[in-house]
C-alpha cells in the first residue's frame, strides 16, 4: 500500500509539474496511464492485473529519455501478491499520427506475498504503438508489449506484459 501512495504523489507531482508548459509549443513531455495484464513466469505461472504509470522527456523529436512504474496483482500460489518495477532509459518514436516506439529500460522489481519479498535487477525491451486524437494532445496507446527479465527469490523469470491506455503530451 506505501509503495502504492509513493508511486502515486510522484506521478501527480511530475504531471502538476508539467502543467506550465502546457501551452508551449514542441511536446517535451509525454505521461501514460495505461491497464496492463502481465504473464508472470513464477512456479507456477499466473497472469497478474494492474496499471502502468509512465513518462517520457523528448531530447529529440524521435528520441526520449523514458520511464516506467508498473504495479500487477493476483494470486501467485493461490496467496494474493504483488509485482512492482520502475524502469528508465531510452525510447525511440517514430513522431506520426500513428506513431510506433521501442525503448530497452532498466531498474528493479520487488515482488510481494504470502509474507515473502523479493527485489532483482530487471530490464525491459519492449515497444507499441501510439494514435493521436483530439487535437494532438492525447494518444491512445493501442498497444504496448514488453519483455520483462527479472530474478525473484533467486530464481529467473521470463515475463511478459500487455498495456493500453491514454498519453498525453505537453
């Protein structure tokens, strides 16, 4: 729940931030909110519900520097559980109306049940696709797939994940 309110006040603080530069011209900044569905490869694998927080800041109309808090819930070994990562690094666009990306992030990941915890290293490779509606400012994220290595409780996983969602950018 804390790591829940964190993520929060941080991403409303980062969109608060950005707020002024609403009407300035060139789109720096890009936040997402997205639904992601994850294959979380655990003894056993389950697939695991949640949401996905993103940013990205513009260095160049095709390359940003990205980042990415994801929290994915569910039983895992029939005990309720929690998978948590925050992830930075470069992503490319492709700047269209129908704009696909790719980025390679890196970070942690906790992951949380039954009384156990665990954090690894994790890195993300992964890309989608964007669509602009309304005037520019907002995206849909049709898609947005990713691969996520990570090694809880000392053991390799090979996740996957799935989003959709809403961008918008400043």
């Amino acid at each position: 729940m804390r790591i829940r309110t964190i993520l929060f006040m941080v991403m409303t603080g980062a969109m608060l931030t950005a707020l002024p530069a609403w009407g300035q011209a060139g789109d720096k900044i890009e936040l997402s909110a997205s639904y992601s569905y994850m294959h979380f490869s655990a003894t056993p694998a389950v697939n695991l519900n949640g949401a996905e927080l993103g940013g990205q800041y513009k260095i160049a109309d095709w390359l940003g520097v990205a980042g990415d808090l994801t929290g994915e819930y569910g039983k895992v070994g029939g005990v309720s559980s929690s998978v948590y990562s925050y992830l930075v690094g470069p992503q490319v666009t492709w700047p269209r109306r129908i704009s696909p990306f790719a980025h390679l992030l890196l970070g942690e990941a906790h992951f949380d049940g039954g009384g156990f915890a665990s954090r690894s290293f994790a890195w993300d490779i992964g890309g989608g696709v964007d669509m602009r509606i309304h005037n520019g400012r907002f995206s849909w994220r049709i898609i947005q797939g990713d691969v996520l290595p990570t090694h809880l409780g000392s053991i390799q996983q090979h996740n996957t994940r799935v989003s959709t969602g809403i961008v918008v950018r400043f």
